[in-house]
C-alpha cells in the first residue's frame, strides 16, 4: 500500500500538536592534542575529523556529578515544542544504560499538557544522587507555574516527591512563573530561585517582573520555616551557588548578596549584606573551598572586555588575585562572552564558552587561572585549549570537575542555515589537569551524543524479491524541515551495509528535494518522487521530481540528468509501479485530480491521454493514495478539504471513467466529522476498501468503507458497509490475496499520542478474524511512550512489514517489524 503525502502530513501535523521525540545514538569526532594542549593541525581539519552524526537538533542545559563519579546531563530536543531529557554517562564517556532507558530519562510527564511554554532550565543532584530538575510549567495560554521534578538516581521518576514526582507553584492566575535556579541544601531542603511575569493590561511593557526564594522540603511541601514562611521576595538568583554551611550567594548582573541557611540575608557580608562590583555584568560565578567566590563576567566600562574577578569569603574584593582583584582575559580574542565557572580542588579556576563569527565558525574554549589569577599553564602553554568539531559550529555551556582535577564541558555542534535547517548534536567532552583530552574517555576525550532529531519517521515501506525492505522516512526538523531518509533492511532484519556506502543509510541534507513516496521497478533499481524546493526553501507550488538510485542507493545516471527528472508542472503525491517499469503518479492539479503515466526512463507516456488524465469537475481534490484494479483500472482516494472523502477512476488507458460510481467519483461523508482519507485498496474480485480518520470530533473515528466494483456502497460488508474504530488513528491498511485486511493502528491518547502500535487481522466479510493473534489483535511492544503505525507492505507469501516510529529503547526512531502471515 502506498503511503501517500496527505495522509502523512495529516499524522504529522497531528504529532506537531505534542512534541516530538527521538533517541539516543552515538557518533564521535577525533581530536588530536599534544601534550601541551595544542591542536595538531596535520591532524584532520584543524586537528578534527568530522563524523557526520545526521541531522537532528539537541540544546544542552546543564551537568552535575553523582557521588559515583559519574556526569548526568540535562538537555533539550527539538525544535519546536521542545522537549527534555537527563541523560547519564559512565565515568568513561560511555551511555550508562542502567540510568532510564538506554542511558536516557524523557521528561514526558503526559499528566500535564506539555507545550511551548513548558520548560526544564536548571538541575541539582541531592546527598542521596536523587536529581533534582527546575523549570516552569505550562498552564493556560500564556500562564505558567513554578515547576520541580524529581528522579530517583537511576532515573526513575520518584513518585513520593510532591504529586506523582512533580511539584508546581502558582503565583496567581495568569501569571509566568519560572523555577531559573535550583540548589539542594546538605539537609535536603529544595531551594527555588524564581522569577514572575504578571501581564500588564494593554501592552507588553506593562508588564511587572518580580523575583522570590523559595524553600521546599525533600517531599516537595513549602518549608514555613525558611525566610518568610518559605519565602524570600525580591531576589533574582539564576546564578546562584551554595557554600558547605548551606548559605546561599548570589550574583545579580553586578551585585552579590548572600543568605543564611534560614534564608535571612547575611548582613555581614560585604555592605550590610551587599557587595556591588561597578560596571561588572556577571555571568557566572564559582565556590573555592575558603567560601571566595570566582566572578566570571563582562566589564563593561572598558568595551565589553571579558574579566575574571575574586570576592573573599566576608565579600571583599581580592585584590591578591589578579590586578587589583581583575584579570583581563585577552586570549581567545573574540569570546562572545563566558558561559560556565568553576573551580578544582587546587583552587584552580576554568571557565568555559565560544568564540567565532557564527553557528558555523564557532569554536568551544577552555581557559584556566591559577588561584592567585594567572594564567595556568599546567592546564596548556598559555591556559587555553579550544575546540572545534569539523566545519560546523561548536559552543561550550557548562564546564563541572571530575576527580577534583579533570574539567568536563557540555556544549553542542552543529550548524544552522537556510539550506540545512539546523542541527545539532551534544559534544560532552574531558581534558585532564594537563589540558589534554582523556583518551580513555570515549576512546578519544570527546563524545558526540545524537539525540536532536525531532523525530525519525518510517512513511513508506516497498519490498524487493529478495524479502529485503526499504523504509523511507523522514527526521522533522520543525514542522516544514523534513529531511528524507532512506533505510535498507535485509531479509533477515538486519541494515543492509551494501546499501548507502557501506552503512544503509542515505540521507538527503542539502539536495532541496523532499522525498514522499517511492517504488521498486521489475529490476529492483528504486524510483523516488518528489517535490523540489523553491529559491526560499518553500514546497508550494514546486516542480515534481523523480530520481532513480541503483541497488546500491547510488544515483542511476543513466536516468534523466544525473539520475533525476524534473518537470515544471503538476504536483504528485502519490506513485505505482506497473509491471513493465512504467510507472502511475497521482495528485492535484489546477484542472482536478490527475494520474500521470511515465515510462521507465521517465518520460510522459503519449498513448496514456496524451500523458496526463485529468478528473473533471473534482478540481479541490486532495489525492492521498493511488491503486490499480485488476482490469488496469486506476483508483484514487482523494480529500476535499471539508467533510468528505472520495474515490476517482481512471480506465486503463486513462480516461475517466464517468460510468464509476456518480460520474465517475463516490463520495463518502455520511458520518459527522472532518475527514481524511489515508488509503485505497482493490482486492482480485474487484472490491475496493478506503480508509479515512474523523479528526474534528469526540471520541476520534477510524472508518473502512467497502464499495463494490462498481463504486456503490457494499452494504452486506461490516455494519452497512463500514467498520468504525474510536480513539485511534490509521494511516495504511492492507488486503491479502484471500480478503482478508491487515489494519495496523494506533490505540491509545490521541492528545499526547501516548499509546500501543497494534495490527488487526479482518475476514473477507469484515468480521475479526480470531485466529490472528490474540482475538484477532497483535500488539507490539516498542517501550514505553509514542508509537505509532504509519506505513504497511504485504508480500507475496502473506508475510507483512509494518513501518512508523517507536520507543525502542534508546529514543523514538524508524521503526519497521515483520509479521507471519
């Protein structure tokens, strides 16, 4: 069955609602240092070489240690309606898979409505290793709380922390409050640094903003015996750190101010509780152990020069350190500004950003001072070593210390352009006191972590004589960047390593065409359509686009030019293979429906209506799928863009065949809903089966209707002709050659699409086919979380394939199973 572009699109905007998700797989970039910490530019790229990790999207947050030693990661995923992960790795570098599922814990709790406004930014890892996350919660249109959540150390959810592991806190309806900031004291108390948002009356700039302290017990319960009643107000503690005595300093643009462990502010710090540091624009700040504090920031009094400053433990200025209490960072020269601080157990101080011109040309930098405020050159000749992966850009975040020697950065790399999107991969990476990358580290001191792609996507699966499978696919990158991928599967289940230079896998980046359907011809030689994007990267209006790749995934470029045809008009969805290697397309043009024949080498076929047949009167039709009777006639299952669905044939030779139904078209809309049809099949005895899903309505609506040869309504099938389903989606069917349909599906919350990827098995009539599985369902367990469906091939031995995407344990990827008949 041929999985056609509006009945994707059609799921995909559907998935677009809720977010989108995919795993974890694992790439890496060699650097090469010597023993100084310079890069070896005969080495690679500027002491690089690039693996290309495939595209995808993936933002770090933030990196705490365990007591083991082990580094747990906080990031973000997607592109749009961004999601959240923790990750953790093994002291090595390596994904511990003891920690969630596959080294990874998705923050999907479905009890809330995730969205836009829904976010994780900070996270702290208690005296027992629980972690502890922040951020807000989306919960009205543009309303939020104050978030937390809480995972056991392995990852799992901790359900005794607040309500089901998640607290939130309201400041008043229709306000924005946000957690920026959290701390764990050593007694186990939450500490909370949190913003508000209250909406002024007419323009943005009426808005108020305030800021507040807030102390939560370990089981999530406000401790009344901090500050005022849990609550300290007018205090804005995004970069904030927490001494052993459980005293709280906090840096705000050019003042820090500390607070007691009982959140009243230490007046004995600096001036009566305030040190202010004129002209200083603070970007992170780090603990020594003597409770001096480490300044990261801008000095903006002297053209935004990049400083690093010292406050002793009472809040004075250092003047030891440095030059009067400042030393000017000068190399690299354009750091755009510090990301992270922090400080080894030698009182050593590293700080951590980027530098360059943009996402393609930036590079992540390392640079460490002495205690007393000069360059460390045990760290590397001159206390810098900088990064950068390949020609793509590379930006440091955060910056921990692993055995109280050794910095570990969390950044990304990645690019973002108007040709390739965006993508980018985390780049979590360990020197050792001496600057060098720890080769036992990942093998080379860095690690690529792929978790960006906003998900992977298997559309449509065609067959080879051999029993090999080719699932076409998709990674979305928001909801217009979709980029083609291509998987060859051998018989056995295995990737075919023959296919796609070695790894069977093809890509299609930076070619401006977006693949949406795909056949096999006699020769097993595999015909692409598509569409070409324009000058602005848009699809509307585009050419259509056929391309031929060898068995290989090679271009045949014996094929058109270079192994693709492009044609100036008509936009097809949909594509059939005949026997002889001429091939069907279908789709909408401004005159109707059309079916296109083209011969193998990709030429109109004249003595099919001159090429071209067009279906009169049904010009706002929508063509999602395309099938060919017994007879050579072709049928078309087609959206109107309102409340029905409807079927068009073409003869043979590519008229209309007015004599179908009414004039050559049945329509179907006699249950109350918007409709959208998916896919069209004709069994040998002629009878034709169309599936459609009814969106607009409550509970959601699965329909099969059976027309007869003819195209009127077979009433003795099912109930009056139809099978309905509720709560759940179909995209593709199927019909063995003795009638009987295979109906793979998706059960379950159509609103987080959270749920089972199930395949029924029906008789001829319509009736369940008990035999099949258990009462006539098979369920396939992929892990917890969205799996779903999308694409289905039956093959000449009845065996099926069945594509769509699934948690398979490392994330949400392409997903194909193989099923007995």
């Amino acid at each position: 069955m041929k999985n056609a572009k509006f009945s994707s699109i059609s799921l995909f905007m559907l998935i677009a609602i809720t977010q989108f998700l995919n795993g974890c797989d694992f790439a890496k970039a060699k650097p090469e240092y010597t023993s100084a910490g310079a890069r070896v530019l005969s080495y690679g790229s500027n002491g690089m070489t690039l693996v290309d990790v495939g595209p995808g999207y993936a933002g770090p947050v933030e990196t705490a240690l365990q007591s083991s030693g082990k580094p747990v990661i906080l990031y973000a995923y997607s592109e749009n309606y961004i999601e959240y992960a923790v990750m953790r790795r093994n002291t090595d570098g390596t994904a511990d898979n003891t920690f969630g599922v596959g080294g990874s814990r998705k923050l999907i709790p479905y009890a809330f409505n995730l969205n836009i406004l829904s976010y994780f930014r900070s996270m702290a890892i208690q005296p027992d290793d629980k972690i502890i996350l922040g951020g807000s919660l989306q919960v009205g249109d543009h309303a939020t709380d104050v978030w937390l959540c809480r995972l056991n150390a392995n990852g799992s959810l901790d359900t005794g922390f607040g309500t089901g592991g998640y607290v939130s806190y309201s400041f008043g309806a229709n306000t924005r409050g946000s957690c920026n900031k959290v701390l764990v004291t050593s007694s186990g108390n939450i500490i909370a640094m949190t913003s508000c948002t209250t909406p002024g009356a007419t323009e943005w700039d009426d808005d108020t903003y305030s800021e507040a302290v807030i102390c939560f017990t370990e089981s999530g319960t406000i401790n009344t015996a901090y500050g005022n009643s849990g609550f300290l107000e007018d205090t804005d503690g995004h970069i904030s750190v927490i001494d052993p005595s459980d005293r709280i300093i906090i840096a705000n643009y050019n003042v820090l101010f500390r607070l007691n462990a009982d959140g009243t502010v230490d007046t004995e710090y600096g001036d009566s509780g305030i040190v202010e540091l004129e002209n200083y624009a603070i970007s992170d700040i780090a603990l020594h152990g003597d409770g001096s504090v480490a300044i990261a920031a801008h000095y903006n009094n002297n053209g935004g020069v990049k400083i690093v400053s010292r406050v002793n433990s009472s809040g004075v200025l250092d003047t030891s350190f440095g030059t009067s209490g400042i030393v000017t960072i000068t190399s690299p020269a354009d750091i755009e500004r510090f990301e992270a601080c922090t400080v080894d157990s030698s009182d050593n101080i590293f700080l951590t950003g980027s530098f360059g011109a943009d996402y393609t040309e930036s590079t992540g930098f390392v640079v460490s001072l002495q205690s007393d405020g000069t360059l460390n050159t045990d760290f590397s000749s001159d206390g810098e070593t900088s990064v950068a992966v390949g020609t793509v850009g590379t930006q440091f975040v955060d910056i921990i210390i692993a055995d109280g020697t050794s910095p570990m950065v969390l950044g990304s790399t990645g690019y973002r352009d108007s040709i390739r999107g965006q993508s980018f991969d985390l780049l979590f990476a360990k020197f050792s006191a001496a600057g060098e990358p720890v080769s036992s580290f990942s093998g080379d001191g860095i690690e690529l972590i792929s978790v960006g792609n906003s998900m992977e996507c298997t559309d449509k699966i065609i067959d080879f004589a051999d029993g090999s499978c080719l699932a076409i696919g998709h990674s979305l990158l928001g909801y217009t960047n979709r980029i083609p991928i291509l998987f060859k599967i051998t018989p056995e289940g295995t990737q075919d390593t023959a296919f796609g230079n070695g790894t069977g896998k093809l890509l299609f980046v930076d070619g401006g065409i977006d693949y949406i359907d795909a056949a096999v011809f006699p020769d097993s030689k595999i015909l692409l359509l598509g569409v070409k994007a324009d000058e602005y990267g848009e699809y509307y209006d585009s050419p259509l686009f056929f391309s031929k790749l060898n068995t290989d995934g090679s271009f045949d470029t014996a094929f058109g030019t270079g192994g693709s045809v492009e044609y100036d008009a008509d936009a097809g969805n949909c594509v059939e293979m005949l026997p002889d290697g001429s091939f069907l397309i279908a789709g909408t043009t401004t005159g109707g429906a059309f079916c296109a024949k083209f011969n193998a080498d990709g030429t109109y076929d004249t003595d099919f209506n001159s090429g071209i047949a067009v279906a009169s009167g049904v010009s706002l039709f929508a063509v999602s799928d395309i099938c060919i009777q017994a007879d050579g006639s072709i049928l078309l299952s087609c959206n109107d863009g309102d409340d029905g669905i409807h079927v068009v044939r073409f003869t043979a030779n590519g008229t209309h065949d007015t004599g179908f139904a009414t004039n050559g078209v049945y329509t179907e809309n006699s249950i109350e809903g918007h409709y959208y049809a998916s896919s069209i099949e004709a069994d040998a005895a002629g009878n034709i089966t169309v599936s459609a899903n009814l969106a607009n309505i409550s509970p959601r609506i699965v329909v099969l209707f059976r027309l007869n040869s003819d195209g009127t309504p077979d009433t003795a099938w099912g109930s009056g002709g139809k099978m309905m389903f509720t709560d759940s989606w179909l995209n593709d069917f199927g019909v063995q050659s003795d009638g009987k349909i295979i109906v793979p599906f998706f059960y379950g919350n159509l609103d987080t699409l959270v749920g089972e990827w199930c395949v029924s098995r029906y008789n001829a009539d319509g009736t369940i086919d008990t035999g099949f599985g258990t009462n006539g369902t098979v369920k396939t367990d992929w892990g917890e979380g969205k799996n779903i469906p999308i694409s289905m091939r039956i093959l000449p031995n009845g065996t099926f394939f069945v594509g769509g995407f699934a948690n398979g344990g490392t994330g949400y990827d392409m997903a194909v199973a193989k099923y007995y008949q």
